[in-house]
C-alpha cells in the first residue's frame, strides 16, 4: 500500500492500480470523444489547475450550452469519499462515471454501449485497455479507468498538515493558528471533522446549511463559457433553458421527506482553489462563505447547528488564513500531470 501524505490515512483501492491504468484513465478523462458529440471531456468541468473543479462558472454548461444545475465538485482525495455527487446517489467511483456520461445537460450519451462502440474505433484504445486490465473495451473496463485515474488525485501535506500532524511550529503563521481554534470553537468541525491522526474535514453526511432555496424562475441570460452571456427566450427554447426549480437535494437520491434541502458536507483540503461554494456555486469567495455563516445562513430552517456567529473583522481574516493553509504541496504537480494526457480529435465519419 502507497504510504499516505502527511494529514490523509491510506485509501485501500478495489484492485491495484498500474501505470497503465492509470495512464488509460487519465487519456479518458480528458478525451472530448466520449461526450455524444464529441466536443465535451470530463476535464473541462474538473479543470486540473482550478482545483479540478470550476472557477469561472457557478454551475458548469454541459452539451450544447445546456445547463447544469449544480457546482462541479473538486475531485481531490475523491477516492476516500464513501457517497458521491452533492446527494451522495453513488457509493462508488466505478458507479459514479456512468452520470455524467448519460446526462442530456452533461456529454449527453444515448447510451452506455454507444461510448464502448466508439471508443473501440478510436486507434490505440483496444490496446491500451487489453494491455491495462488483459480485456477489451467493456462497461466494467472503462468504468476501472476512469475511477483508477481520479484514485490518484490525492493531495494533502499541506502547511496545516505540517503544523498541526507532522509538529513544524513555523509551518503556519499566528493568523492561522487562531483561525484553527475558531474554527474548532465555532463549531465548524463539528461538520468537517478532524480526527487524531489525521483529517478528511468532512464527516461524509448530509445537511442542510442554509443556502437560499430560491424559487420557479424562467432563465432570461444563459452563461455558455466564462464571460459569454446570451439573452434567452424561455419560451422558444424551453427545452434549452429549463426553469430553475428548486434543488431538493438528497432527497433526490433517497426519496425521503427528512431528505430535503440537504446536501453532502465537502471536504476543505484546497478549499482556497476549489471557489465558488456550496452546492450551487452561489458564493464566490472565501469571505463570501464565512460571511454567509456568521450570519447563520440565509434561511431560517437550517441545521440546529448553524447559528450567528458574531465574528469580528480580525476574526474572518483568521479563519479564511486558516482555510487557505489547507492547500496540498502537490496541487501544481497534480495539474502538470494531468496536462500530460493528449487531448483526442473528432472521430472522422466512415
């Protein structure tokens, strides 16, 4: 077993990963050709170098401009997250890969067995799967892949770490060693927990913070890439431009009325590099977030444990010099290997 970095415990995966699945992953995970028509990858909504998240989109456009009601997810440490997605409707990475590659807003595939089809067509990848898992291109095999890869996403060794597990006193200022105690103080961990030994700063379940619930409103402006808005008519295009309707959340996985409203606690390791926040993208900042929770959220039904804070000035500095000390020493080479993955051309009709 790889020994962990330093603030993370092992991550036992479900079989053993090889260089050559992991390269096998990696080429897919950027390959524009699993998306129906062949424009979209799953790296251009988890950017390498915006934390493998989304920075200049609340809620990223999928196919065809169509939009996308939810905030991309950083991928990093992904492997020990037990549910996944903002509803936690997956367990698995091996079962989470199939969402996105069959959502119409998303790469918008007509099927499962259309992707296999042509990924076989494309020179080079019967090989590469036969050579990483001795079989061909099949729904279990490319499910492997694409799961093997995010597996190594892992990133942690960051100041805190140093400080706070490895006992460097200097690795941290004074600034973010106060924002550690407020945010222990503040009931903050009690959410994104913190263990002896190490941290995942999530407790893997689901609340509801007080993120504004909204309401029915027809889109008038649709964000199809950073800093390019188009006026819409909600009525030509309906099926362009869907209502934004309420985001019920987990209950969208479980069905339970108890369900509603909540979402997955996230993990804060990179959290500086991972904006804008909560499930929808509705805050943009860092401050913006301990802004939104000194003031208790902006509903009054949400979880008992998110109350008014009444922090100073002095005191939001510190936390958010706490949270940006949560950066792993391996970001930039996370990013600079996944950039070592060619990026596929369109299939040529035959």
């Amino acid at each position: 077993m790889e020994i962990p970095p330093l603030g993370l415990p092992p991550a036992e995966p479900p079989r053993s990963l090889t260089e050559a699945s992991i390269d096998l992953g990696r080429r897919l995970f950027f390959d524009r050709r699993l998306s129906f028509n062949q424009t979209l990858s799953c790296g251009m909504c988890h950017i390498p170098e915006q934390g493998f998240a989304q920075q200049e989109l609340a809620t990223p456009v999928g196919m065809e401009g169509r939009p996308i009601r939810r905030n991309a997810p950083a991928l990093y440490n992904v492997a020990h997250r037990p549910a996944l997605f903002h509803d936690g409707r997956e367990e698995s990475l091996e079962q989470q890969i199939f969402a996105p590659l069959l959502a119409v807003n998303e790469l918008g595939n007509p099927s499962i067995g259309s992707v296999l089809q042509r990924l076989r067509r494309i020179p080079g990848y019967v090989a590469a799967f036969q050579s990483a898992y001795g079989q061909g291109i099949n729904i279990n095999t490319l499910s492997w892949a694409l799961a093997d890869y995010q597996r190594t996403l892992i990133s942690a060794d960051s100041p805190f770490d140093r400080w706070h597990f490895g006992g460097d006193a200097d690795a941290v200022t004074a600034s973010v060693k106060r924002g550690f105690t407020l945010f222990k103080d503040s009931g903050c961990a009690a959410c994104h927990r913190i263990a002896k030994g190490h941290a995942h700063f999530t407790d893997d379940q689901f609340h509801d913070v007080g993120v504004a619930r909204g309401g029915i409103q027809p889109i008038a402006r649709l964000q199809v890439a950073p800093g390019r808005l188009i006026e819409v008519d909600s009525e030509v295009h309906a099926s362009m431009t869907p209502a934004k309707l309420i985001d019920l959340g987990r209950f969208d996985a479980t069905g339970q009325i108890g369900d509603r409203w909540k979402f997955r606690t996230p993990t804060l390791r990179n959290v500086a590099l991972t904006a804008p926040y909560m499930h929808d993208g509705s805050l943009p900042t860092l401050r913006a977030v301990v802004d939104f929770f000194d003031r208790g959220g902006d509903h009054p039904d949400a979880d008992e444990r998110v109350q008014p804070l009444g922090l100073t000035e002095s005191q939001k500095e510190d936390l958010i010099a706490f949270l940006s000390s949560l950066t792993g020493s391996n970001v930039d080479q996370l990013a600079a290997d996944a950039r070592s993955a060619p990026i596929g051309d369109r299939i040529q009709a035959r």
